[in-house]
C-alpha cells in the first residue's frame, strides 16, 4: 500500500495551519506553495513516495524559482519536469510580488540551490526510480517569505513570537513524516535543517546527517558544492562508494 496518500494528507493538514499564521514587516507577502502549487507537489508525493525510505533529505524551505514555481522541494524547473518527469498546472498566490511572478514550470530562470541538489543525485542516479528507490526530498517550513524588496527572507530571520508556532506546525508535520517514511538517517541541508530535525525529531530511533547548503550565497558551496557534499555523506556513511 502506497504511503502517499498519509503523505498527502499531512501536507494538506499543515498547509491549512501555516496559512493561518500571520507575519509581520519587514515580511510582506507570504507564498505557501502546498496551496497553490498543490498538483505538482501531490503529482511529486504519489510517483515517489509510495514507499519506506532509507535516507531523507530536508531542506530549510522554497526558494523563489525552485519550489515557489514547482511545488517539489529544491525543484529547480529542469530537474523536475525532464528528470523526474513532473509538470502539472500551478496556480497564483495571493497576493504575488510583482518581482517574483509564480508562472510555473514557464519559469525560465533557475534554481541554483536545487540544480546543484538535484543535479548530485541525477548523476549518480541517472533513472530517478533508482534514487527514490531509498531517497526522499523534504522541506521544513512550506512558505516562502519576502520583504516589499522582493528580497528573500529566510524564517530564522523571524521573530520568535512569530516562528514559535510555524516551528511548532513544522515540527509536528516533520514528525509525521519520518513516521511515515521509517527513514534510517535523516540529513539535514543546511546547520538550520539539521538543527530543526534534532529537536523535531528527538526520542525517534533515527541517525541524523548534514550536507553543506548548495545555495550561492554560501562561498564554500560556490567552491564545488557537489565534489563536497559527496565527500560529506561518504564520511557519514550515509553513502558508499559506488
């Protein structure tokens, strides 16, 4: 029996929470993509995560032309649409930004987080059946939060009055999942995402991991992010030599 559908449903639960928090400036528009890029991330959870996992992997949350325009974490257009094989109708948030435009997978900007991600397991993992095989990808947190700059604004950056409860729903809905999935490591992208998963996830019989994050602002993932975390989860022993 497949697990997407217990999937499926905890992501609709917590996307139902988050969308009745509320932010304030400098925060000014709030994207939640499991509401309006609902059919790709659901199309993402039925044709690979219908089983148990060995290795899950957690990002911190969407990027503005990854998962913002996709509704697949880290999915970097190219990725998602020609490697796993997804491209599904996306609908607008409300409000949007008008200098991050939600257009789908028409988006032609990329992802560079999620290219150097996917771009990893899609060449050890040339058919993605074979990493999802004992692989999966997460976010922490659904949304997507943005100055009236249009400039990005991660949810460590809140203030605690503020992400207390979206880290409780996050917490909650990560639980659920690795519950779900019966992961032996969970790996943290990021010191934010393995931190959040060891306080999520403390009492499970679970081995925790971390890569470096890919994204560019960090100059050590700009010095061959792939070549690094490869070498990280050797070490780790999440991964083995092919």
């Amino acid at each position: 029996m497949s697990l997407a559908p217990k999937l499926a449903k905890a992501a609709k639960e917590l996307c139902k929470t988050v969308d009745r928090l509320t932010f304030s400036e400098p925060v000014a528009y709030v994207y939640n993509p499991l509401g309006y890029a609902w059919k790709p991330h659901h199309r993402y959870l039925e044709k690979y995560a219908s089983n148990k996992k060995r290795i899950v992997f957690m990002g911190m949350n969407p990027g503005p032309w990854g998962m913002s325009q996709t509704g697949v974490p880290f999915g970097e257009i190219d990725a998602v649409k020609n490697w796993m094989g997804i491209d599904e109708p996306v609908d607008k948030p409300e409000p949007e930004h008008p200098k991050r435009p939600i257009v789908g997978f028409e988006c032609e900007k990329s992802e560079v987080s999620g290219r150097r991600l996917w771009g990893l397991f899609s060449e050890r993992f040339p058919n993605a059946e074979d990493f999802f095989a004992e692989h999966f990808v997460l976010n922490y947190c659904p949304l997507v939060f943005m100055e009236e700059s249009s400039r990005n604004r991660t949810p460590d950056k809140l203030p605690a009055s503020e992400s207390a409860p979206l880290f409780a729903a996050c917490n909650l809905h990560l639980r659920r999942c690795i519950e779900i999935l019966q992961p032996e490591w969970i790996v943290g992208v990021g010191g934010f995402a393995q931190a959040q998963a060891k306080e999520a996830l403390a009492g499970l019989d679970l081995k925790h991991g971390k890569v470096l994050h890919p994204s560019p602002a960090s100059p050590a993932a700009n010095r061959g992010w792939s070549a690094a975390a490869s070498k990280q989860l050797l070490a780790q022993g999440i991964w083995s030599d092919q």
